[in-house]
C-alpha cells in the first residue's frame, strides 16, 4: 500500500469516529490508560511527592541509582529473560501441537479439554500454587528451574493453545487443498502455508506467554525463593525495603520488555500478512 | 509438446475426439455416501483427451462431490477413476495428474503472484531459471506479467481468478478442473473470462473439466455437457443436442425455458393424459391471423427481456409462453396460437419429439 493510500485510510477513520460522545472518549481513554503512566514516570525520579502538593518536591536520580546498583538486580534481570524464554519455547513446543489438533480434528473429549484449560485460569492462583507446592515437595522440585518453569508453563498454556487454535482454524482449508493439489505432502503444506497464515496469532500468544511469565511473581515466589529470583520476586524485596519511588523504578524497567517485545511484534501482526490474508476467503 | 512451446504455437493443439481418442478422464462407479445419504449414486463419465465437459446441474447434486473426488480430497466409497488410462483413486491430492482451480481461488495471500503460481514448481525441485521462465509464460498466457509480485489481496477478482488459473496450467496437468470457476465475478467479466478460458483450453489442448450451474455459462464453452441431478448424470451430450433433444422431463426444464403441460398433443391441440409435453417457448407463435392448427388465444401479460418479449398465452386447452421479437401485442390483444413443435415425455423419459415417434 502507499502512503497516500494508507493516510486517506486513517483520515477516513478519523472522520467517522467525530462527535462529541466519542471525543470524550477518547480524552478519558487518555487519561485512565496514560495518567498511571504518566504519575509512574515522574515518581520515579521524583525527592518525594506527598498528597496535597501538585508536583514532587524535587527531582533525582537516587532511586535509580539504588536500584541499579543492587547486585542481586542483574541476576534476577537474567532470570527473569532466560526463564520467560524457555517458558515460551516449552509452552510452544507443548501448545501449538495441541492447538492444531483443536482446530482441525474432531476427537472424544475435545470440548471438555477446551473448557477446562479455561477452569485452570478460574481457579484463584494462590490455592493451586499451593497445592503444587505440596506436590512439588514430594518430587523435590522445590527451588528448582524446573519447578518454577513448570508454574510459569502452566500460566500460559491458555493463552498458548486458544489463541493459536483460533488462528489454525481461521486458516482456510481450501489453501491448504490449493497447497495439497499443488503437490505438497502434508507437512509441507503446514510449514508453507498454514504455519505462515497462523504466524501472527501464534506471536501474539507468544507475546502474551512472555510476558505472563515475565510478570508472574506469586507461584515464583513460592516456589523459587529463595534460591531463584526474578524481578517481579525480587520486586517484593525491593520494595519492602526502600521508600515507594524504587516500585516506580522498578515498574518501568519491568515495563521495558513488554513494551520493547509489542513494538517488535506490531509491525507482524498489525501491518503484515495478518490484515492482507483475511481480505481472502 | 511442453506448456510454453504450445502458449507459443498459434494453432489449436490438435484434438481426437470422440471414441476413438484416448481418454483423458474416465470414472466409473463413483459412489459416495456423506452423512447417511448417498450424495454420488454409481456416477460413470468419461471425457475425451482434450475435450472440455461441463458437470452441470442444481445446487445440491453433487457436482463439487464428485469434482473433489476426482481431485482427490475426498476418497470414494466405490469407483474407479482413471487419467489417461492410469487408475488414481489410491492416489492423494498432491500426487495426482490433475489441478484444480477452486471456485474462491484459494490464492496463498502470504505469497505474491510470481510465488503463488512457482509453488508447484518448486515442490517438484525444478531450477530457479526453469522455474521463472515457465511461470512468465503461464503469467504472459493469462495477462497478467505487470503484477508478477502483487500480493493477491491487491488485485481485482478477475485478476485473481487468472492467477489461480495460472497456478493450475503451470503445472502442465493432464486434467484441468474447474469449481465454479466464474460465480464470484460479474456479469460482464464472466462473459470475458469464459472466453478467455475457452480459448486457452483450445490451445493448449488440455482435458478439462469445469462444475458450472450456470446453463449459458455451460452451453458457451463446452464440448460436452453432463447434467446433473441428485448424484446421477441425467445426459451427457452436446450443447445444441441437449437442448433440442433432451432425454429426461428433468433436463428439459433445467435447459432453457420450457411449457410444461399434463397431456398429450393431438392435431396441434392439447388433450388430457398421463403423459407430458413439453414446449420451447420459441415454438408457440403467436399470429393475429387465423393460420393451420393455430387455436384462438387471447395474450394475458408481456413481460419484456431486453430484445425480446415473454408473451402469455390463454387458450381453450392450455395457458402457454411464448417469445417474440419486434413490436409484442398488448394485453387483452385476441389472435391465434400455434405449436410448431414439442417433446412428449412418458414416465420422465422422452418419447416423441416434434410430432416423431423415437
Ligand atoms: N461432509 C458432508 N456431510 C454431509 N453431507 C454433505 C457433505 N458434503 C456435502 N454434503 C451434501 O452433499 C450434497 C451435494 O453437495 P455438493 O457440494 O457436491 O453440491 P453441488 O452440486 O456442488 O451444489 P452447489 O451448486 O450448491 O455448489 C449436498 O446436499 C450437501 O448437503
Ligand atoms: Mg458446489
């Protein structure tokens, strides 16, 4: 598409979406999505900020420098990155197998399986962290990688199987036909056209798995503490620790990766073969 | 001959027909049964090398049944189906002699046009130089050279209907098959695209097979046309035969435009009886004179076509439709009806034809 193309698109868009009604919308989206934000920024850098002054009393660099300097920081950044990784890869490689067969076959007990991966997310976290704990101690796997990649998986299989079968299924079958007829066996035909046309759900599960895994702290915590720390773990003693302007630090380089992966992953899923594939029956 | 010597040739490839060609197509026995009905009842079609069949017929018959049958996405439960006298009912999709253009075109929206139609090269490990220059000569044999790396989601419905037909003919099949191939382009470009498909057939001499439930569509390309109804082929003759000769009371109301009346004709007037006639609405004429064997009539409606009138006839023995062209009479108008001739059909069968006993 050309930028011209593109621009008269969203100026269209523009257009129809005028009107007072929507106008306030758009100013309260802004204020609930960007004030947090916003107040998170400047608290991070900020001598202190209590209740009745506008602003922050004044400005510094001290609870970076309190937090980057904590040496046990660098190791919980590593874990953090290393383990939300692995999570992905393992929770793939378990997942998109299973989410294929979702989409395509038909088998005995294919709904029940469907509904109960939602029923794991229903469960309030702490109770099943919990009773995994229990279990964990039997198998000795307290304290280990294994242990806590086994919660973090755990946490992701929804996003990882659901996501990715809906994009299986909405591939349509007579491409795959079309790729059959064409001459290609069956394996060719996923990795050159299905897997392909499935590529941005499966990285947006992907993203949403990191970033679960990335952000998961309760079942961390119990399982991995003390001997493994990520940053969301390590979080809790940060902060127990120091004043409340070392959480803002902390959010925002938590935040780093999350917003670095969407940006990377934006340019898939919104601008490529996604939005072309679906104008094609 | 290879594709891109015969896309080079200018005369048609050199055709047999009839039975003493060999076959390009033959399938016998088909029978497919789909959730508790039989969809395919013992289907038998054979067409000639070259030759281009239409399956033509209501929704519902089958015809998209048997067409993935013979591609090979949907296994029979009984039949055999042969391609140049080699059985490939055992055979999957991807290993069969046939390529398929399918009625939404199911273009790789991931994959450019020039990748689109290379695709079936590259599975067969051809080299990069062979494969580009046969996909240029598919591309330049459809037209469509200037959007060699357009993705399809880019061009128009007749452009993408080109490409998948240029991802069918590159791999140089010996059966062509066609799933409605025109139904989601417009009137006017389908009449084009018709066209052009015939003519590519013609030239490259490639067995074909389109489904169609488009009787004019049917009628303009083929050599043949089998028509279809309730997983059975009704006939299986020429265009022009199917319409002045058609064997089952079923084919002569599919084709065309048909008077059907109970009862049989007796000194050109209709008298009750268990038989039924049927008659083109081009042979009742309608005269202001008195002539031989017309009955007086008196016209009910006219409704106009274009270049033709529909004139509805009331006469003692029957209500009939008839055509004229030039200035129509007007409703009300009184004048003479005659039936220059008609199909008598006994049980569904045809039995006489204009006033011919078979
Ligand atoms: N998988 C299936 N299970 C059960 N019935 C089926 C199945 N596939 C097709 N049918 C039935 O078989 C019949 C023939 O279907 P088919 O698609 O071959 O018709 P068609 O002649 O191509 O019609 P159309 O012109 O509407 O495309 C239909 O009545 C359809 O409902
Ligand atoms: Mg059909």
């Amino acid at each position: 598409m050309t930028m011209i193309t593109k621009r008269a698109r969203k100026s269209a868009a523009r257009l129809s979406f005028s009107g007072p009604l929507s106008g306030l919308f758009f100013v309260l989206m802004v204020v609930f999505i960007l004030g947090p934000l916003a107040w998170l920024g400047i608290r991070a850098f900020a001598e202190s900020w209590t209740f009745p002054n506008l602003g922050p009393d004044g400005w510094t660099l001290r609870w970076w420098s309190v937090v980057l300097g904590d040496e046990t920081l660098g190791r919980a950044v590593q874990n953090s990155l290393a383990l939300a990784a692995l999570t992905v890869l393992v929770s793939a490689c378990i997942c998109l197998p299973a989410a294929y067969a979702f989409a395509r076959y038909e088998f005995w007990g294919r709904r029940t399986f469907l509904i109960g991966l939602f029923a794991l997310n229903a469960f309030p976290k702490m109770g099943l962290y919990v009773t995994i704990a229990s279990l964990f101690y039997a198998l000795n796997l307290m304290g280990t990688v294994m242990g806590v990649l086994i919660v973090h998986v755990l946490g992701t299989v929804v996003f990882m199987t659901w996501i990715p079968a809906a994009a299986f299924a909405a591939v349509p079958r007579s491409l795959e036909e079309a790729a059959r007829d064409a001459g290609a066996t069956k394996l060719r035909v996923f990795i050159s056209v299905t897997f392909p046309l499935a590529l941005p759900g499966i990285l947006v599960a992907a993203v949403m798995s990191f970033l679960a895994s990335f952000d998961e702290a309760q079942g961390t915590y119990l399982i991995g503490a003390p001997d493994i720390m990520t940053m969301p773990t390590q979080m809790y003693t940060l902060v127990l620790n120091y004043p409340n302007q070392v959480a803002a630090v902390f959010s925002i380089l938590l935040a780093i990766p999350s917003v670095a992966l969407l940006l990377a992953a934006h340019k898939h899923i919104v601008g490529g073969t996604l939005a072309e594939g679906f104008q094609i029956k | 001959m290879t594709l891109i010597e015969k896309i080079h040739s200018t005369t048609p490839t050199h055709r047999e027909t009839d039975a003493g060609g060999s076959r390009g197509l033959r399938v016998r026995g088909l029978h497919k049964v789909l959730g508790g009905r039989t969809i395919i009842d013992n289907l038998d079609l054979t067409v000639q090398d070259g030759e281009l069949v239409s399956l033509l017929g209501p929704s519902g018959c089958g015809k998209t049944t048997t067409l993935r049958m013979i591609a090979g996405f949907l296994a029979p439960d009984a039949g055999s189906i042969q391609v140049h006298d080699r059985e490939v009912s055992a055979l999957g999709a991807e290993k069969r002699p046939s390529a398929m253009v399918f009625q939404n075109y199911a273009l790789w929206p991931h994959m450019t046009v020039v990748k689109n139609v290379g695709f079936p090269l590259k599975l067969r490990r051809l080299g990069k130089k062979e494969i580009e220059q046969r996909v240029d000569a598919v591309l330049a044999l459809v037209n469509l050279l200037h959007h060699k790396h357009s993705r399809p989601a880019r061009i128009s419905g007749g452009e993408q209907q080109r490409v998948a037909l240029a991802r069918a003919l590159v791999q140089e099949p010996e059966l062509l098959l066609l799933d409605e191939p025109l139904s989601n382009l417009d009137a006017k470009l389908r009449v084009k695209v018709r066209e052009d498909i015939r003519e590519i057939q013609q030239r490259l001499g490639i067995t074909t097979l389109i489904v169609t439930h488009d009787q004019e569509e049917a009628m303009s390309m083929s050599d043949r046309i089998a028509v279809m109804n309730a997983g059975k082929i009704e006939q299986f003759s020429r265009p022009a035969e199917l319409y002045s000769r058609p064997e089952t009371e079923f084919v002569a109301t599919f084709i065309g435009s048909l008077n059907r009346i109970e009862g049989s004709l007796v000194n050109g007037a209709v008298v009750p009886g268990d038989d039924v006639i049927g008659i083109r609405p081009e042979d009742v004429v309608f005269t202001l004179h008195a002539s031989f064997d017309a009955r007086p009539a008196v016209v009910e409606r006219v409704v106009p076509h274009g270049h033709f009138h529909e004139i509805y006839l009331k006469r003692d023995d029957a209500t009939l439709r008839a055509f004229a062209s030039g200035l129509p009479p007007a409703p009300g108008d009184r004048g003479h009806a005659a039936i220059q001739n008609a199909l008598t059909f006994r049980q569904g069968r045809l039995v006489t034809t204009g006033g011919v006993a078979l």
